[in-house]
C-alpha cells in the first residue's frame, strides 16, 4: 500500500465522516462509530452492534458494544476520531491506554454501573445488555476503532476473571486495507500444522483448478471457532440456526451418531485463490496453506459442528467432513462462485438472490438512479442526483475518478453525500413503510437479509416512478432521524424513527403523498409536526420493555410492534388533507403489491412446513415455562391445529408463527421431531 493512497484515503474518510455527522444530526466520533460498526458487521467480523458513548468518570470510556453469537463472544468498542484530514499516529501507549479505559467499562457494568444511570437512556440498556452477556459469553473481544495509523497491531491477549479478552485494532491502514480490497473483510489465511492430504482432479478448466479432501470435525469447527461468519462471506445464507428440518437432522447426527457424518451430509465447497501444497512421505501431495479461502456452501454443516461442539459439548473427535476447495482467481471470484453455489448439490437451495450485490433489482435501482434528475428543492434552480450505492466505496471511486479539485467539487454538487444511500438504508427505508420495525431493530444486516429473502428472485419492477418513490421514503426516513434528534431525547433514536415511520404508514394507510415529497425533495409542515407529536408518544412504549428485556431487544420483538400499533393516535386534519389521491395510490402500490404477495406466499410455505406436532410442543413449552408472552402460546397452538385440519393460515398467523418459533428458539426450545 503507497503513503498516497493512504494519505487520500484519510482525507476523504474525514470529509466523508464530517458531511455525514452534519447531514444526520450526530457528533463526528458517533458518526464514525456508526459507519465503523456497520462496516464490521457487513464484513461479519461482528454482530448485533449497537453505538452509545460513555465516559461519566475517570478512566473508563465507551463507544458502543455487540453480541457475537457465531463466535460466543461480547464485543465492546472504543473510539479514537480525529477530524485532522492528515495521516495521524497513535502510539503504542496511547492504545493501552484506550484498551484500559474500555475493560475498567466492562467491570464497572459487570459491577452495577446501570444503577448509576437513567433508565431512559441508551447506556443504561448498554451496561444491562453487558452485564447480562457476560456470565453467557466465552470470550471478550475489544476494539479500538480509529483513522490513525497505530504503530502496533495486535496486544497479547488477557483475562478478565475466566474469559479470555482478544484485542482488537481497527486502525486507517487496516480500514483502508478492507475497502480497497474489494471486499470488505480481510482475507482469511489457513495454514495446517499437519498438511492435509487431497487429490488434484484433472485439469478441466484454464480458469480454475480443484482439489479434494478430508477435513477433520474439530478443524472444520475450530475455522468456524476463530472466524465466524467472516469464513461464510460469500455464502450469504450463512447460519440458519436449526430452524429447518435439515439442521435439527445435522445436530441430531452430530450428537448421536457423529462416526456416520461423513456418510451422511453432502460436505462442504470451498473457495481460494490458490493452494500451497507440500509432498507427502509416502507420495502423493497435501495442503499446507489456503489463503482466502471461503465456505461458499455448506455453511449450515461448518456451523452446526461447530456449535454442537461448543453449546451441546458434543465429541466431535469421529467427526468428518468431504471438501471440494475451488481454486479461482480473485478477479473471477463474482462470476465463478454464484454458479458454484447455484449447481452444488446442498441441503437448501441457494439462489442468485443469495448474492445481493449483483441481484437484479440492486442493478436496476442503481441504473436507474444514476440517470433520475431531482427537483430543485433550494430556489438554486440546480436539479441533483440521488447516488445509489450498490456496492460499498462506488461514491468514493466516482469521485475519485473526477481527477482535478473543479470536477470534484462539481461532483460533489450533482450527488450531495447527504443524499448517499446503501443496500443497508434501503433495506431500513422500505421495511420502515411495509411496517416491519421490529425487522429493522435486527440490525442493518440481519434487516437487509429479511428484505431480499422477502423479495425473492426477481422482486418488484424498478423504473423511475419507482425510484422517485424509493427516494421519497428515504427523504421520509432521513427527515424523521433530524425531528427526533432536535427533540433533545437522548438514546434509541434508530428504533424511534423506524417505529415512528411504520406507524405513520399504518394509521395512515400509507397514503402520505410520496410524489408531493419527491417533487418537494422535503416535508410538509403538517407532515412535520405529525411525526414531532407520534415520535414522543412511541418511544415512551419503547423505552417501556414488557418483562426484563432491555430496550435494544425489546425492539425487536413482533409484540413491542404490537403494544406501538395499539397507541391510540388521530391523523391531524391537515395531514389528511395532503394524502394522495386514490388513484395515485393505486398506483403507488402497484409495486408492493406484486413484492408483498410472493414474500406473503414464501412466509406461509415456510410456516407450514414445520410440523403441526412441532406448533403444538412449542404451545405447551411456551405455557409450562413462562418464557413467551400467552398471547404467542395460542398462537401457536392454533397454528398447530390449522395444519393439522388442511387449513390455510392466514399472512398475519404466518408472520406471527415465524416470530414466535424464532423466539422460543432462541430461548432454549428445541422440537422433538427431527428428519436427516
């Protein structure tokens, strides 16, 4: 990497950071925080992030946290942000001393601190959340998050009582290595202490070269173990969990009959971009290093070993797994690997949505975009473009490629950063408006997986009436963030605005006038001041979790959803007299009408095909332990009865259903009928 390259990319992450901070209402190191978290967590080197800053005494400092299930570790952030467009260095003692700050957090919560702070505020569910993961967790993993350069990489690692604590540096040359890399994870190198031996098949092909073998259970787990889903990058389907009938079947092989797994599951596909071999003894040839290698199918395999090895404390020492490693040149990886994924024979279907980046509906959003002048909304008379971002760093590059300081600032002018949008917005954008908050409260990723698995293979029609109103949702979004921000209201404001919009949509009917906002590229005064008096009125439900959750979780429950949806609110007269007619709202739902009926029909197959057997134990589950609310336990069982009798469920009975089972999953249930 050249001093240039670095010394550009500095200056344009604080550009970008500062526009963002002022564009969004939030402080420079928040601002880059957030970006940070969300570049990590699309990378998936972490997951379920979440920014608050704390620094209330003497060394202690915080910037946010996260609870990384694939690696059963809790994540704390700390921040260093310098708004110096210059290359800056930070010395080996001043990350120590970071390092420091952000443990003495994680004991000050482990502690008590949240007795010291509001319950309204976003800290105090931080330090709850904390202070409940660790006795859970088997790892601690902090990070440093910086645009200086620090002049050391890594720290031995510690302990914190009987955890392990990993350090974490995420510096500017680190950053700037993922984002220029073209992918947004750093490589993941596999070197065996014991070669592995394979066999090299027959040159097929010029373009790649592939290798079979053996991987021993415990290895297979232990790449899971120390790389999570950063190893499942390009298998974006990555870990359903055992929701489906073939991971209960892969976990109940694991735990009974783990000597035939190799006999059982169809094994993994791999990727690399190339393959050092070393002779064996006896003849023949073994692996002994893989760099960038990548799980492409058969995540649900290296996942389930892996957490049947570590939660269900299963021997895995019998186990093993049949490998076919894909040896394809970098700059052939997004051709090659879809049609990999697309014709291996694996337990489910991986489809071309899977591969988001590429999906045509994100190509048509973008050719489109780049072509859609909008209106003059400043009296300038100059019409500007809203810039689509499919891929992360394409606004960058763009305007990198305007070479002189005119052409850029003129660049500049025509796609404001401020009107700058990811895969992730759109996902939060269109789920806010189809009433789906408790979704955008998973988080950007889990929230853009719901979206394209909803949307199925081909997804709505995209032209300009519908990007127009694309961009209107975003301005809706984008706007509501400001108004609650001004409020002064401290915490939450991600799932307030979310909550906010879907309720809007739903007493609304979803007949606020989309168009009259792209062509005003702004709000009304009426729509304004109704989201100002709805926003307050939700997040006193918000800030209210039923039980013991914490906010964070609580918002992402289907039945905090519910308790917003029964807020007694009436649509000021002025509003209603700016709804849409009901011919453009016709037309306006044209769109979602044809995404919405076939991610209703995926929904119901996808409920119906777990057992009635299965509904009715998780009903009495539910009932015997206390653990869902009663309202979900007849659901359940209702549920339970409508498939055993032939009947269709309804859209709302599915979707609740989902919800419902996902829960009790995740707080301990486990179905009894299982299939291999």
């Amino acid at each position: 990497m050249s001093d240039d390259a670095l010394a550009i990319y500095a200056q344009r992450l604080v550009a970008e950071v500062l526009a963002a901070a002022d564009a969004d209402s939030l402080t420079t190191p928040e601002t880059f925080t957030r970006r940070a978290l969300d570049d990590l967590e699309q990378a998936g080197v972490t997951e379920n992030t979440f920014a608050a800053y704390y620094a209330g005494e003497r060394g202690v400092e915080v910037s946010g946290y996260g609870s990384n299930e694939s690696l059963d570790a809790l994540d704390v952030f700390i921040t260093d942000f310098r708004a110096d467009p210059q290359v800056t260095w930070l010395t080996k003692a001043d990350v120590e001393a970071r390092f420091r700050r952000l443990l003495k957090f994680v004991q000050r919560c482990r502690d008590g601190l949240k007795q010291q702070i509001d319950e309204s505020e976003d800290v105090y569910d931080m330090c709850l959340a904390i202070e409940k993961k660790l006795p859970e967790v088997s790892r601690i993993r902090l990070f440093l998050l910086t645009n200086s350069d620090a002049s050391i990489t890594s720290l031995p690692e510690a302990e914190f009582g009987d955890l392990p604590v990993i350090y974490e540096i995420w510096d500017l040359t680190r950053f700037h290595r993922m984002t220029s890399s073209g992918t947004l994870s750093e490589p993941i190198m596999v070197e065996f202490s014991d070669p592995l031996p394979c066999l090299a098949t027959p040159a097929t092909d010029g373009t790649f070269s592939v290798f079979m073998a053996i991987l021993p259970g415990p290895m297979l787990a232990g790449l899971y173990g120390q790389y999570g889903t950063r190893l499942l990058e390009l298998n974006v389907r990555s870990f359903l969990q055992t929701k489906g009938a073939v991971n209960r079947g892969i976990r109940g092989t694991l735990l009974t009959q783990p000597e035939r797994f190799l006999a059982y599951n169809n094994g993994i596909s791999a990727t690399a971009s190339r393959v050092e071999l070393t002779p064996l003894p006896g003849g023949g040839q073994a692996i002994q290093r893989i760099p960038d290698l990548q799980v492409v199918n058969g995540g649900q395999t290296t996942a389930s070993i892996h957490y049947a090895h570590v939660k269900d404390k299963a021997d895995i020492s019998s186990v093993f797994v049949q490998m076919k490693l894909t040896v394809v040149a970098p700059d052939r990886l997004e051709e090659i690997v879809p049609e990999i994924s697309k014709y291996s024979n694996t337990q489910n279907k991986v489809t071309l949505v899977d591969f988001s980046s590429n999906h045509p509906y994100h190509v048509a959003v973008e050719k489109v975009t780049r072509s859609l002048w909008a209106p003059a909304a400043d009296g300038s008379g100059q019409e500007t473009r809203w810039f689509y971002e499919r891929a992360r760093g394409q606004y960058t590059d763009a305007l990198a490629r305007e070479r002189t300081p005119a052409r850029q600032k003129a660049f500049r002018a025509l796609h404001p950063l401020s009107q700058k949008f990811t895969k992730s917005d759109l996902a939060k954008f269109e789920h806010s408006w189809a009433q789906l908050p408790h979704i955008v409260s998973l988080g950007a990723e889990k929230n853009f997986r719901e979206f394209m698995i909803n949307m199925g293979e081909k997804g709505p029609d995209v032209d300009a009436l519908y990007c127009e109103r694309l961009i209107a949702k975003a301005i809706l979004f984008k706007a509501t963030e400001k108004i609650i921000t001004a409020q002064g209201m401290q915490g939450f404001r991600a799932n307030v605005v979310t909550y906010t919009i879907a309720k809007l949509a739903t007493a609304t009917g979803q007949r606020i006038d989309l168009d009259r906002i792209w062509q005003g590229q702004r709000l009304t005064q009426a729509l304004t001041a109704a989201i100002d008096d709805l926003s307050r009125r939700i997040r006193r439900v918000i800030v209210t979790p039923v039980g013991n959750a914490n906010v964070t979780e609580w918002a992402k429950r289907p039945e905090c959803w519910r308790r917003v949806s029964d807020i007694q609110w009436t649509v000021p007269d002025d509003l209603q007299a700016e709804y849409a007619n009901p011919a453009a709202a016709v037309r306006r739902g044209r769109h979602a009408a044809e995404m919405d009926s076939h991610a209703a029909a995926r929904l119901k197959i996808a409920v119906a095909s777990i057992p009635a057997e299965d509904w009715f134990a998780v009903a009495a589950w539910a009932k015997d332990t206390k653990n869902l609310e009663p309202w979900q336990w007849r659901v359940a069982a209702e549920v339970g009865k409508y498939l055993k009798t032939g009947l269709d469920l309804t859209i709302n009975q599915a979707t609740q259903a989902e919800r419902l089972m996902a829960e009790a999953q995740r707080l301990g249930f486990r179905a009894s009928s299982t299939s291999r």
